[in-house]
C-alpha cells in the first residue's frame, strides 16, 4: 500500500493542543510549587508526583514547540524536539506506574518503602527513557513523521524501515503496559480498602475514631478510581491514530480523532494538577490564601481559608491524614 500522505493541520487544531500545552505547564508549575512552599506535604507520593510533574512540563514544553513550528521536514530542531518529547514522554509513563506500584506495595503488600525503592524508581524512570532516546538519535530514528503518528510535533521517522519497533520502545509498548497494569494495581487497592473498611465496621461502636475514616478513605477512593480512568481517556486517542497508522487508514486524520491526540498527550500535567491541588482541601486553601495575600477575609468568612487545625477541623480537612495514621492511604491520594 502507498504511504498516507502528511495529516494537515489547521489553526484551530492547533490552538486547542497549544491551550492544552500551556494548562499543563501551569499545572505542572502549580504542583512544584506547592512541593516547594509546604514542606509538610512533602510526603513519599507527593515526591513521586513532584518527578511526574517534571517530566509533564517537559512534554508539555517541547510539544508546544512542535505544533508551533508545524514541521514539514527532518531538521535539527525536529531531531532535538523529537528526542526531548520522547524522553519526556516516556518518563512520565514510568512514574506514573511507579506511583501506582508504590500505593499498591504500601498499601496493601505493607512492604517497606524506603529509600531503596525510591532510588530504584530513580533508575527505572529516567534511566530507561534516556537510554532509549539517546539510541534512537544515535541510529537517526527521530524525524519527521508527517503529523501521522503525532499532531505537528517530530517523533519516530516514518521513513525508517523498522519504524514500528521504534515507535513501540520510544513509547507505546510502555503505553499499552499501562492500560493493563494501573487498573489492575488500583483495582486491587481499592479491594484491600474495601476490605479495611469491612473489618472496621465491626469495631466502630467502640472505636470513637472510625466514623472520621469513612468520609476520608471515601475521598482517597474516589481518586483511586480517577488515576486510571484519567490516563487512560486521555493517552487512548494516540493509540488509536497509532493502530490507524500501521493500517494505513485514511481516518487517522480525522480533525476530531487529531485534536483529541494532541489535547491527550499534552494535558497531563493539567489533569494532575486539578486532582492533587485543586481538589485536594488543604493544599487548595493554603494556594487560594496566598493568591490572595492574606486578605481572603474580605471574600467569605473569617478563617475561612486558613489552615485547619487538627483537633477542630479533624473531619472537615478529608483529604490529608492525621499524623497519627499508620497507613499512607490518605496521604498518597
């Protein structure tokens, strides 16, 4: 069959993946900033977030640059932009599943997670990708690739004659290893929460502290739930041009199919940054109090804002667990 010929793109399509670019930067900002100004929310899953969220602002930045320039043939800046958003890219896949491992090992296998284990994530996460990007610009596999397999931006040439092994290790195989394994990790969290939740209820009348659980763990579910389901809406449009791709259809450039691609690969920095801050009750208020310089009085009641107190606001602050919880349940979500 004769090779597809190059998907164009139009302003708006282009404008929706940039609008998409630059939410995630500000995402991804929002995220390291809250690591750096609250140093109490610093715990183990927030670290890893804090790796994910460099990785998104990378992609995010170097696929910007992409649908701006709009490239229509291999060039040097193709190459370097291919090559950082194919780091990028596929870094944020490992840390996304490194997060997942990490919840599932100390959550439900109890398994120490120490500095060991984070190290390990270190290595895997940004030692993998590196070594694949620096041996597909090595071997020239990075060029341009007719905004087939991509919405503007370089990626894997698809004048290569083993393209498909290229595009699978610089970034779907790791892709599709996702799909299967976050649901699976976070469906079996939630079961040993279920679980938890169970056995508790036999002990709550003579537990005083159990009926405060229930409203938190249910928060914490409902974003075990979102992870997956998130990741999964937004990355499956590139796979689906992908699959289009190898078999030559004409509707890989579909406008809707194109700008769903481009919205998906770039908007996970955003789609974080709404679940970890903006619906996250303590880090939210503390972000809203210093936006607002202190004079958040004047927009609702006093204190409104401020930083609840744990023996006051125990069950209102939902999203944050007391010190005193042995399990990182609630301050992994």
């Amino acid at each position: 069959m004769s090779p597809l010929p190059p998907t164009p793109l139009f302003w708006a399509e282009r404008g929706a993946v940039l609008v998409s670019c630059a939410l995630s930067c500000v995402g991804s900002v929002l995220l390291l900033c809250s690591q750096a100004l609250w140093p109490e929310l610093r715990t183990r899953p927030r670290q890893l977030l804090l790796y994910l969220s460099v990785s998104d602002l990378l992609s995010a930045l170097s696929y910007s640059y992409g649908v701006l320039r709009d490239f229509q043939r291999s060039s040097w800046d193709c190459v370097l932009q291919g090559a950082l958003s194919t780091f990028a890219n596929t870094s944020s896949f490992f840390w996304t599943m490194a997060i997942a491992l990490y919840l599932y090992l100390s959550i439900v296998r109890g398994s120490p997670t120490g500095s060991g284990l984070l190290w390990g994530f270190h290595v895997v996460s940004w030692g993998v990708p590196l070594a694949i990007t620096v041996a597909a610009v090595a071997l020239r596999k990075i060029g341009y690739d007719a905004s087939n397999v991509s919405v503007g931006w370089c990626w894997v040439n698809l004048d290569a004659e083993d393209r498909l092994l290229w595009m699978l290790l610089t970034g779907k195989v790791w892709e599709m290893l996702a799909y299967v394994t976050l649901p699976v990790l976070y469906i079996l969290i939630r079961k040993h929460i279920n679980r938890a939740h169970a056995a508790l209820s036999e002990y709550r009348p003579i537990l005083p502290g159990a009926p405060a659980l229930q409203p938190r763990s249910s928060i914490a579910d409902k974003k075990l739930i979102l992870i997956p389901i998130i990741f999964i809406f937004l990355r499956i449009w590139s796979t689906v041009r992908f699959i289009l791709t190898l078999c030559n259809s004409p509707a890989v450039q579909n406008p809707v199919l194109v700008v769903l691609h481009g919205i998906g690969n770039t908007f996970q920095g955003g789609a974080n940054c709404i679940l970890f801050v903006l619906c996250t009750r303590v880090v939210r208020a503390r972000l809203l109090s210093l936006l607002c310089c202190g004079h958040c009085a004047t927009l609702g009641s006093p204190g409104s804002w401020q930083q609840p107190q744990p023996h006051k606001d125990k069950d209102k602050d939902k999203d944050v667990p007391s010190p005193e919880q042995n399990k990182p349940l609630l301050s992994s979500t």
